[in-house]
C-alpha cells in the first residue's frame, strides 16, 4: 500500500508538462507500483511454500524459479511497453531506451541460473538480494518520476 501512496504523492509532485512526458509517468508508476507488489509477495513465497509442506531448501529453490519468471516477464512487458510509448509519442530512441527493463532481464537470468545450480544452502542469500534489487528498481522508478530527464 505504500507503494501506491508514493505513487500518488510522486504523480502531484514530478508530473511533467506535455502527452509525451504523462505518458512516460504513467508507465513509471506502473512499474513501481508493480515492482513493489511483486517484492512484498516474492518475500512471502518462500513461507508459503514451507507452510503447504515443502522442505526449505526446496521452498527456496520454487521461488526463486517463480520470482525469475515473473521478473523476466515483467521486465521483457516492461521494455516493449517503453518502446511503445516512445514510438506513439515520437520521442526519440534514446528516450525510449530505458535500462531498468535491460537490467532486470539480465539479473532474471542471473537469479534462475543460480537457483537451478547453486547449493541449496545458498540460494536464500541470492533470492533475497535479488529481493532487495526489486525494492531498488521500484525507488528507482519513483525517483524517477521526482526529478525530470535531462534535456
């Protein structure tokens, strides 16, 4: 829920002038909410697991699966989205490109990669710093929408 109301307060704050510039807005707010969203379940995930009778390690190993999938479906929605919005607006290509969406393809492959042949004993360690990379991408987006591109 803090997301969402971050998401407000960002909207009366950083919103920017001109249809190109609201519709980026809107996809950062989407993505921040989204990513804060997927943060607070993928950290519940691995007790959810638990509890329906799976042995931790194994619980581990499911949700990081799970948070890799998910991750790199988002991120790949993420930058066909941008480029939309770019193409539609007719903003430049280096506008378009955003490496937020990059950055989460590539740690989604890292993080699957890793959960699928690491020890056991130390995927914990990986999902949740690749939690806490969640967490960053979504302040990443609300501060994003406080202080506007460069020109």
């Amino acid at each position: 829920m803090a997301f969402a109301g971050f998401a407000g307060l960002a909207s009366v704050l950083g919103e920017r002038q001109g249809a190109p510039r609201r519709a980026f807005d809107v996809y950062d707010r989407v993505a921040m909410i989204g990513f804060g969203v997927q943060a607070a379940a993928f950290a519940l995930l691995p007790r959810i697991v638990v509890a329906l009778g799976a042995a931790e390690p194994l619980a581990w190993r499911v949700s990081g699966v799970a948070m890799a999938a998910a991750l790199l479906v988002w991120s790949l929605y993420g930058a066909s989205r941008r480029r939309r919005i770019a193409e539609a607006a007719g903003v430049s290509r280096r506008e378009a490109t955003d490496w937020l969406p990059r950055a989460g393809i590539g740690i989604s492959v890292a993080l699957l990669a890793l959960t699928l042949f690491r020890p056991a004993e130390r995927i914990a360690g990986v999902y949740l710093a690749t939690l806490f990379g969640m967490l960053a991408f979504s302040s990443a987006y609300f501060l994003r929408m406080l202080v506007p591109p460069p020109r």
